[in-house]
C-alpha cells in the first residue's frame, strides 16, 4: 500500500475520531507508521486552517444572518450562493463525511425543512472527489426505495462548490441506537439468552451469571421489544441492500453510522459517496426488475476509494480490490454483530485491523456477550465469512434468516440441538402438550391402579371389583376430557388459519400502490396500464406468501368487476362482475339478479374482514371459500374513508391442513346457498366431498342444537377455558357412514375479532372410533372424578 493511500486513511481516522468528540493526535494515530508523522502533522495542520477560515465569519444568507450551528459558525461563500429553485435560510450544521459537510436549512417556497450537503473545502479542488461527490448524488437519486433519502435537487455555489438537497431525516443513526441499548443493558443486566423468542438456552450451567435476581418483568420485556427493534432496523436495511444489488449499485460503506432511523420507524441507508455501479450477477437479478442502473459516468468515476471504515470493511476491500456484493454483506454481518455486543468486531491500529480482518481473526459474538442467541451468533459468523462464496447469497437472504429468528423458526445456518426444536415445539403445540401430558399421567395413574389391585390381590373379589371399576370410570371420564380438547384444539387451530389471512390482506389492502391502482381502474375501468400493474403487484403478493395454502388472490373494483387474479393462468374471470358474491356484500349468500338491482351493494356492508358462504368456483368447480377485506380510499387514520375495492384470496375447503391421525368433521352451521339447510359437511377425514356434482351430507340437528348453545355458554368469550359437558355427544350418528360413536363438538370462533366476526359458523367433530357403545352418564359435568 502507497503512503499517499496510509495518509488518506489516516486523515479518515481523525476525522471521524474528531465528529465523534474523541480528538486523536497525530502521534496516537502514527503509533505504527511512526515515519509518516511530520507529514500527517502537516496534512492536520491544513486542516484545521481551512475549516477555521470556513467558519471564522458570519454572514447573511438570503438577507439573514443566520448561524449555521449553535457556536454561531457560518460558511460566509454560501451567502446567495445556491442556484436552485428555491429558497433556503436558517442553516443549520448537522455534520461531516468524508466528502461532504451537511446542512439543515428551511425551504422557503415548500416550507419544509430539507439537508443540504456541501462538498468538503478540502476536497473541492479534487476533479476525482468532485466527480465522486456527483457519483453519490446520481446514484442516490436514481435509487427509488424507501430506504434510500431522496434527493429533491444538484448544483454548486458561485465558488464551485458542488452540493445537492435531499430529504431531512429527524432522529438519530444506528449507532447511536446501538450504544443506547447496550448502556441501558450495562445498568439493567444482559437480556436472558434465549432459542429465538422462546425458552431460555443453557449459559453457564442454565442460569446467566450476568443476570440481576428477580428483574421486573417489565424491563425484559423493554429490553426484550427492544433489541427486536432494532433487529427489524437491521433487516430493512438488508432489504434496501439487497434492492440496490438488483439495481447493480454497491454501497462499499455500510456501518452503523450511516443508517438513520426516523422518529416514526423510517430506516435509511444514508452516505453512498463510496458506491460503486457494477455488472449484476444471476444471483442477485429479481424476475420482477425490468432494468438496471447503468452509470452515466465511466467505470473509474465509481471506482472504490480508501475512505472506508476499517472496522467494517470487508477482507477483499482490506487486500484493495474492488468491492461486490459479498463485500455488502460482510458490512452487514459486521453492523449485526456491534448491534448484538455494543462494539466493532475488530479495533486497535489500522495495521492491526486490517490484519485481523485479511485473517479472519475475529471474535465470535457470544464469546463477549454470553446472552447472545447461538441463532443470531451463528447468523453473524456466516454473514462475515472469510471466504465470500461462504457468506449469505445476497443481502435478502440474510434479511429471511433474521425475520425467521423473530418469528421463532428455525434459521438456516445454524442447526439446533434437539432439545431448542422439541421446545419450539412445545411453544406452538402446548394445547397438544397439555392434552399429551394429561394422557400421559392417566396412564401412569391406571398403571398404579392396576399394580396395586395386583398387590392385593389377596383382598376379596368385592374390593378388587370395585377397585377396577373406579380405575375404568377414571380412564373413561379423562378420554371424554381428552376428546374434548381434541376438539377444542383444532377449533381454535382453524380460526388462527381463517385470521392468519385476515391479517395477511389487510395489512396488503393497506398498500398505498393498491389503493392508487384500484383509484385508477375505478375512475377508467378499460385502463390496460393500470391493470398490468394491479396484475404485477398482485403477482408479488401472492408468491409473498407462499408458504400459506390458497388457492386464489384477486382485486375486484368499486362495482364487482374482478380486476386482476393470480395464478394469471387461471384468470378466465378477470373483467366479469362479481358483486352479486356473498365475498364482495357479505351478505351470507349470493344475490340474484333481482335483488341487485342497478347500483352495486355496498362493500361487505362496512364490515373489516368477512369469510364467505361456501360457493363453488367457475374455474375449479370445487367447494371453496373466500377471505376478503375492504380497500380504503385512505389510509386508517382519515376520517371518512370510504372502500374504493376489494381484495380476497380464495381457498378451497380441502386444503385446510387437517391431522390424518383424528377422525374430523368440519361442519358449516349456516344455512347454505345450495338449498337453504344447514349443517353442510365441509371435510370429513379419508373422504373427499368438494365436488360439485353432488352436495355433501349433513349433521343433524341435535348436533346444531348443541353447537349453538355453546356459542351462548361462551358469552362474548373467543375462548374455551376448559371442555364442557355440552361438547360431548354419546351416539352422534356419522352423516356419512351412518354409524354412531362418542365425539366431542367445539366451534370455530376467531379470538380478537368482533362478535359478528368472530363467529364463522363452522363447528369442529372430533369422532371417538374406538368404542362401538357409549355408556349415558348421568350428572352435570362427566369430566369431574366420582368419589
């Protein structure tokens, strides 16, 4: 490495040392190149001459004099300098970069606050930095993401100063974030490690020897709510990365200093002035991206600089090649793991830095801080691998491992012992585990039961008699129990299925994209443009969400015209008008012609979310059922908004995941559109109903009767607390086989959801197969022990 690339890099270090407060000599800085010394006191020296000429005086800007940072400093140049349109006063000093100085100023002709950002004096004078400082300007208004600030306006002072307005960003930057979170843990404690979101892993023996006895609740959970925060920071910016890749843009300064978060949850990827354009890989091409950035400068204008952060960059940038992709995400796992420890992985001089970083001599996370997750340890290690063919693939794939540590899957680059998958088992099953372990110690106790009539079996035959029967009325009376929540667990299963895609289209019904597409088809429904685009943004959404069973997703405007559908291979019903369906008025069955009427039935008669009755499909011609919500004209805190559209995803009965090893009816209680009767059977276990050439059996109405009883018994509840005797049936008789059997009955009801909401109709039948007679017992409650 020349001296001239050392001096820079030096210079990059007392800088950044001198913005942070913490002023480094030049003898500090020249510990291990001790003969650049005289020349680095020279370069400091005419530094500090030039920002003291840069901010000596005072003067007017637009006939104001106004500071620009509370030690009244100005830069006396810019007085009427800025050829723009627009006018700007109260400047205000923000900070300092490598190229450039930043600026709040107020725009006097859209009266908003803007960040004006100068090109340093020092670097003026520079055609290579000045055709950079344009590269950062270009590249950063050429990147149309949410998480990228952009830029309103480019031009240069009457001194030839370049500069450009970009958006204001009120709140502070990733680092700082990062080192507030660590000094409220250095005085609560270090957060419980734990498998994901779930139980505690084993630290020390199981128990952190870090952590304060008997912390309140309410500051885990802070600390808790916290550090996911910041990992949801974290994964916007992987998202904005992984967007730039696709574009063909690689930042080649990623660190926490250089992301801003908003005071209402923005998160941006601010600096791009070390951005390079490059030829975009396989890997990194989206199906969906039409175009590339292309440079409008050549390839030595985005070259890679020196002006980097040693503690964030990259092994191939620390041996002076040119950055790529990998090097992104190298930064990215280098910004994680001063997020989850509080400091940088490597420190010290910039020989010792780049060293370590060129060996891959870097510390393991949990190493310093026991409580970090194996998970998010493993996830940081593999993201700054020595070895670029090693790390995540891209930055989106990195961003996919941290969303499934949140949401308590497992990750990809770290396989878990057996004993965190059988508790994240246990976290999502503990109906089952409940049920398991009830089964389980009926067991033990009939086993004792039947040891001890073994034991003394010398007694009379009267007393081991009754022995056997209270051992038979006590396993009899918990298998009832056990039917019960069978069938109270599989109801509550179904009604997180059915809100699960409630949420999943509201929060997509809420996309400002949708609302302005559906505006525009409504306004000029013959509009091409329009529905290619409402065609492509629900293609998106649809492969989005995967991993869920559906069938079907479509945009049906103001009036019932179906807009757009995916799978588009099945769309034989776009442009055909639907708002005589149950899915589009909620009105609980179809319209005909005359009940219509000319004008349209208002969208699902101002309901949030609505299940249909179930229709069969044109296209299928299979038995299915239709999620939908309304699209607003507005977002949700209007007042006045009115729906403008509709968007459903359709699922035919039969996907529904359903256990083989339990014998289940699904059962719609509501009187269906076929013939008016209720007690349609939806699904039954082994037999496959949802045809249309034939509709399916019914239950009778005892087990109707004894469905809608308990909906009342509920009273407003969501939830069964525990069985109830109402569930159980002695003799239901099967509709289908025509047999008579023990089975248990729960509804389906939706927790959280209104009472008209809530309750879907459908009622869960968990048959009990194993006993051919069923013995009536008397007495309110068969689930409590006879003395």
């Amino acid at each position: 490495m020349s001296e001239e690339t050392q001096l820079d890099e030096l210079l990059d270090l007392w800088e950044e040392a001198r913005e942070a407060g913490n002023a480094l000599s030049a003898e500090e800085l020249c510990r291990d190149l001790p003969h650049l010394l005289p020349i680095l006191r020279e370069r400091i020296a005419a530094l500090e001459s030039v920002d003291g000429r840069l901010f000596s005086d005072t003067a007017d800007f637009n006939a104001a004099n106004t500071p620009l940072s509370d030690d009244g400093r100005t830069i006396p140049e810019l007085t009427g300098e800025v050829r723009v349109e627009g006018c700007f006063d109260e400047l205000d000093f923000v900070g300092r970069g490598g190229l450039g100085i930043v600026f709040r100023a107020h725009d006097n002709d859209l009266h908003r606050d803007v960040a004006i950002k100068f090109m340093q004096a020092r670097e003026a004078n520079d055609p290579d930095q000045r055709k950079r400082f344009a590269v950062e300007a270009e590249i950063t208004s050429r990147l149309d993401h949410p998480g990228v600030v952009p830029v309103y306006a480019m031009g240069t002072t009457v001194r030839g100063r370049p500069f450009y307005v970009m958006r204001y960003v009120r709140g502070s930057d990733l680092d700082s974030a990062i080192t507030d979170f660590h000094a409220a843990l250095s005085r609560t404690g270090p957060i419980p490690s734990r498998s994901h979101s779930g139980s505690r892993s084993d630290t020390q023996g199981g128990v952190n020897a870090n952590e304060p006895e008997r912390l309140p609740d309410s500051t885990r959970q802070a600390r808790n709510r916290r550090l996911r925060e910041l990992l949801g920071h974290f994964v916007s910016v992987c998202k904005t990365i992984a967007y730039a890749h696709r574009r063909g843009v690689v930042h080649g300064d990623l660190k926490p200093h250089n992301v801003m978060l908003g005071r209402y949850g923005e998160t941006m990827v601010v600096d791009w002035g070390q951005a390079i354009i490059v030829e975009r890989t396989p890997d990194v091409m989206g199906s969906g991206e039409l175009t590339e950035l292309r440079p409008r400068t050549t390839e030595e204008d985005t070259s890679p600089s020196n002006r980097i952060s040693p503690a964030y960059m990259s092994p191939e940038q620390a041996r002076g090649e040119r950055p790529s992709a990998t090097s992104d995400i190298y930064s990215l796992g280098a910004t994680l793991f001063k997020l989850l420890v509080g400091r940088p992985a490597v420190s010290g001089s910039l020989t010792e830095v780049r060293d370590r970083v060129l060996r891959g001599d870097l510390p393991r996370p949990r190493a310093l801080s026991p409580w970090v997750p194996r998970a998010l340890d493993a996830i940081c290690m593999k993201a700054m691998s020595l070895n670029a063919e090693d790390r995540y693939p891209s930055a989106l794939a990195l961003a996919n491992d941290i969303e499934r540590y949140l949401a308590d899957d497992p990750v990809t680059c770290y396989r878990e012992p057996g004993r965190e998958r059988l508790m994240r088992w246990m976290r999502r099953h503990r109906a089952v585990m409940f049920t398991t372990l009830i089964s389980t110690l009926l067991i033990v106790i009939v086993s004792l039961l039947s040891a001890v009539g073994l034991g003394v079996a010398a007694r009379s035959e009267s007393i081991a008699r009754s022995d056997a029967e209270r051992a038979s009325g006590l396993a009899e009376r918990h298998r009832r129990r056990n039917l019960a929540l069978s069938a109270i667990f599989l109801s509550e299963a179904i009604a997180n299925e059915i809100d699960l895609r409630w949420r999943i289209l509201e929060a997509e019904a809420s996309s400002p994209r949708l609302r302005e597409l559906v505006a525009t088809l409504n306004e000029n429904p013959t509009d091409s443009d329009a529905r290619e685009r409402l065609q492509g943004w629900l293609n998106g959404r649809a492969l989005d969400h995967k991993e869920i069973q559906w069938k079907s997703w479509f945009v049906n405007s103001r009036d019932g015209t179906q807009q757009a559908r995916s799978p588009l291979e099945e769309a034989v019903t776009i442009g055909q008008n639907f708002r005589h369906r149950d899915y589009f008025h909620g009105r609980g069955r179809d319209l005909t012609s005359e009940e219509l009427g000319d004008e349209p039935p208002p969208i699902l008669e101002g309901r949030p979310v609505h299940m249909s009755a179930v229709f069969f499909s044109r296209n299928t011609q299979t038995a299915m059922v239709a999620f939908s919500v309304p699209i607003w004209s507005d977002p949700p805190e209007t007042l006045g908004r009115t729906p403008i559209g509709l968007l459903c995803m359709t699922i035919e009965v039969g996907q529904f995941e359903f256990p083989n090893e339990v014998q289940l009816l699904l059962v719609d209680s509501r009187e269906n559109q076929f013939d008016g009767e209720p007690g349609l059977v939806l699904f039954a276990t082994g037999n496959d109903l949802a045809q249309q050439q034939e509709l399916p059996p019914r239950v009778d109405e005892e087990t109707l009767d004894r469905a809608a009883q308990l909906r009342r018994a509920r009273a407003g509840s969501a939830r069964m607390s525990s069985p109830d005797s109402l569930q159980i049936m002695w003799s239901f008789e099967d509709p289908i086989d025509k047999n008579s059997c023990l089975a248990a009955i729960a509804p389906v009801m939706v927790q959280g959801r209104a009472a008209n909401i809530s309750n879907t109709g459908w009622i869960v039948v968990v048959e009990d197969t194993s006993s051919a007679e069923v013995a009536d017992l008397q007495g309110s409650n068969e689930f409590q022990e006879q003395p």
